[in-house]
C-alpha cells in the first residue's frame, strides 16, 4: 500500500503585530500530523485559575479558503495532563471571517494552570465543508435504529 501525500491548499496568514516575531505561526509538529501547533500571544503570563475560561489571542489572523473552514481543537497533553480544553470545540474559522484567531480555553483541572507567551495551547485543522440542500418531505425513512440514541445501545 502506497502512502499518499495529504492535499496541500495555500492559506494566507498575517501577523495581527508584524513586530511579534517571538510568537511562531501555526506549524505541523511532525509529517502526520493533521492539526498545526498554535501559541499563545498573551502579552504576560496568564493564570487560568480552576473552572476559569479565558479568551487569548493567537497573534495572527488568516484568509480560510472558500469551501473549508479552519477549526481550532484542543491538545492531548494538556488535555490529558492539565484537564484544559477548548470551549466551542472545535471552533470553527469561517472562509469570510478576517479578524484575529483567538482560542477559548478552559481549566476543567484542579490546580491553576499558567499561560506562557509562546506556549503551544491548542491545534488548527484546515477541513473541507459540504453544504446541506434541504428538501423537505412530510416523514424521513425509517431505520431499526429509529429515535434511539444516547445510550440506546447499552453501555
């Protein structure tokens, strides 16, 4: 079985301070990586205290190609780690919006957890988007599963 080279689409990007060259644009981590490693452009260190939500910036801001979106997801490790996690997850980067990407993180941990400037806090995924025609018909299909669902199908 070949291996077959991911798609490669070009997205413009620009820094939000064309003077932050501290703060690294999104990047893949490794050649099988789907998601592109964000850092925080906090301007200081940021305590996001237990059960506290905060909005940081990203530093820069990007033109999403007509037909895909751009989502930003959370990281395993801090996941995993931290408990941090991303509201609104994915978040989603619509093609027609051109303002600063910002990442809505949460601590679901149980200690304070510390933002540095450059820390790598979340992943963007460039993903294609279908758009829904709708018809609209006086009954769906039915199926065996029908209306179950949330645990329907036992544990």
């Amino acid at each position: 079985m070949n291996a077959q080279s991911p798609k490669i689409v070009t997205v413009r990007i620009s820094r939000i301070n064309p003077n932050d060259r501290d703060i690294l644009l999104p990047a893949y981590a490794t050649n099988g990586s789907s998601g592109m490693d964000m850092y925080a452009a906090v301007e200081k260190e940021t305590v996001v205290k237990p059960g506290e939500t905060v909005l940081l910036p990203s530093g820069f801001r990007i033109e999403v190609p007509q037909g895909y979106e751009a989502q930003v997801r959370p990281r395993s490790g801090l996941a995993i780690k931290h408990g941090i996690g991303i509201l609104n997850s994915p978040g989603t980067i619509d093609s027609d919006y051109r303002g600063e990407v910002k990442i809505i993180l949460t601590n679901f941990g149980k200690e304070n957890f510390i933002v540095q400037r450059g820390d790598r806090i979340a992943q963007l995924v460039l993903a294609p988007v279908v758009r829904a025609e709708w018809v609209e018909v006086k009954e769906v299909q039915q199926t065996s599963r029908g209306a179950g669902g949330f645990g329907h199908s036992g544990r």
